[in-house]
C-alpha cells in the first residue's frame, strides 16, 4: 500500500488544495491519504470501490468521502469517471454554525469518513439523483477551471465554492437520509446535535430519543454500533469538555464550575472528572495556572 501527501497535488503551501478529474481506465492502487480527507464525486460509469478490506459497488451520481485513515483503490472501472477534491480538514472550519450543526454535514463530511474506517462493512454514501449531479457537475466544472487559470482572486473564489458545494450535497444527504444507513446517521447526527446544544442542561434518554425521532432503545442501539458508547457517556464527555475550559480560563469555585457545566451534584462531578483525567479538578486547575 502507498501513502500519499496532498503536496503530490499542488505546491502552494499556503493553498493546499486540489480538485480535478480523474479518468481510470485500470484498477488504482491501495493508498491512504496522510495529511488530507478527499471528496469523490462519481460523474460517469461505475467501479468496485475497495475501503480497508472491504469492497462495494459505485456508479454514476454517487458521492462520498475518505479521511486520512482510511486506505482505499479502485478495481474493475467501467467508463469510470469522478471529481477528486483533495483538501486539508480545517478548511471545513469556515462552515457556519448553521451549517456545521447541520444533520447532513454530520453525516457526510464527519460520521461516514469516521464510521468507514473503522466499520469493515461500512457502505454509506450520498446517491444524487440526475438534476442533482447535473447541478454539482456544473459547479466542479467552474471550480476545475478557476484552478487551473489561477486568476487574481482564485483562491477566494474557490473557498466559496467548495462551501457552496458542501452545502448542496450536506442538504441532499439530509434529503436522501430516510432509510437504512443513511437514516441511522441522521438519527445519530439528528441526537448528536440536540445534545451539543441542549448539554448544560437536564437531559434525559427520552428526550434526546425523541428529538431525534426515535425509540430510547433504538438510540441507545445506534450510539453503541457507531460511537461504541452510549449517549449518557457521550453527554457526559461534553459536560467535562465544557469544565476543563472553565477551570483553564476562570478562577470561579469547583463547586460552581460543577454547576455550570450541567452536573447537579459536585461530589460526582470530582468523582467523574478524575476517572476520565487521572486527577481531581482543583490538580487540573493548579497544572493549568502554573
């Protein structure tokens, strides 16, 4: 297997982005990408896709994406056509909020690429439909043209478009999320993003099930096959996240840093605290100041 860096692709340093088209016409090796995530958008003809270990088929209109911990290649390309676009993760970090709490951006650009790798069966993906890929195509089509002429502004330009793309397919996987995989990652996604917004506050199983528009069991069900945890651990760990940031940049007593991070009870709060960071919150504090 080969690994492959994002500088292959382009020299700019301070722009490390690609996007290109990519005829293959021969199986493609097994490669990981080491410092980049890439967004496939299958425009023509189809192919066996092989992620990990593990082989599935894909064909016109389909989009997915692969992280920088996954290997995959390409076997058995029929008139095999797609869109590479190659980019480092944090230019995902100019997605609003709005767009970032979205349950099809969870889906697409954080749950699949997390859930492909580490699940050998995974197969999810976005499938647009004819006008869908018309619309993408025509927009990668001005993209791939911004690259290559590198006018006064292009890489403006292209940010803006690769945003305008993210949001297209994060609302047409929102669109397309009903059944199967896809619907069981908008759950997730759907309970993932009440608990983010709702984590200070009292919660309970029911509600968060109910947010997302399904049985107690069957959330509990999906966090344990996609996070390999369950929810109370999952709101736990925001409550924690949000004290650590509390005892770093404020002075204000343990017991109210209890409090306002959504723990009703300070003894289990230290109690929790210490299981998770091998030391009480007064010793994080104290390492934190000094």
């Amino acid at each position: 297997m080969r690994s492959v860096h994002l500088n292959w692709f382009t020299s700019d340093e301070q722009f490390l982005f690609y996007i290109g088209y990519g005829g293959h016409d021969e199986d493609m090796y097994l490669h990981d990408h080491v410092d980049f995530s890439e967004l496939v958008i299958v425009l023509n003809g189809n192919a066996t896709h092989i992620v990990n270990t593990e082989a599935s088929f894909i064909k016109k209109g389909d989009v997915f994406v692969i992280d920088g911990a996954a290997s995959h290649a390409y076997k058995d390309p029929h008139d095999f056509r797609i869109c590479n676009i190659m980019y480092r993760p944090d230019i995902l970090a100019s997605a609003g909020p709005d767009l970032r709490s979205s349950n099809g951006f969870r889906a697409l650009f954080v749950l699949e690429p997390f859930y492909r790798n580490i699940q050998s069966s995974f197969s999810s993906k976005l499938s647009l439909p004819i006008s869908g890929l018309e619309y993408v195509s025509s927009l990668v089509a001005f993209m791939i043209e911004e690259y290559a002429d590198k006018l006064q502004g292009y890489q403006t330009m292209l940010r803006s478009r690769f945003m305008e793309l993210v949001v297209y397919l994060s609302r047409q996987y929102q669109n397309q999320g009903q059944q199967g995989i896809q619907g069981n990652l908008m759950h997730l996604a759907n309970a993932i993003s009440f608990m983010e917004d709702h984590y200070l506050e009292p919660l309970t199983r029911e509600q968060i099930a109910e947010k997302s528009d399904i049985s107690v069991r069957h959330l509990n069900r999906i966090f344990q096959s996609y996070y390999q945890t369950t929810p109370f651990a999952y709101l736990l760990r925001l409550r924690l996240e949000h004290a650590c940031n509390l005892l770093k940049t404020t002075h204000v007593p343990i017991t109210e840093v209890s409090y306002k991070s959504g723990f009703n009870d300070s003894n289990y709060f230290t109690r929790q605290f210490t299981k998770v960071y091998g030391m009480s919150p007064k010793v994080y504090r104290r390492e934190q100041f000094n």
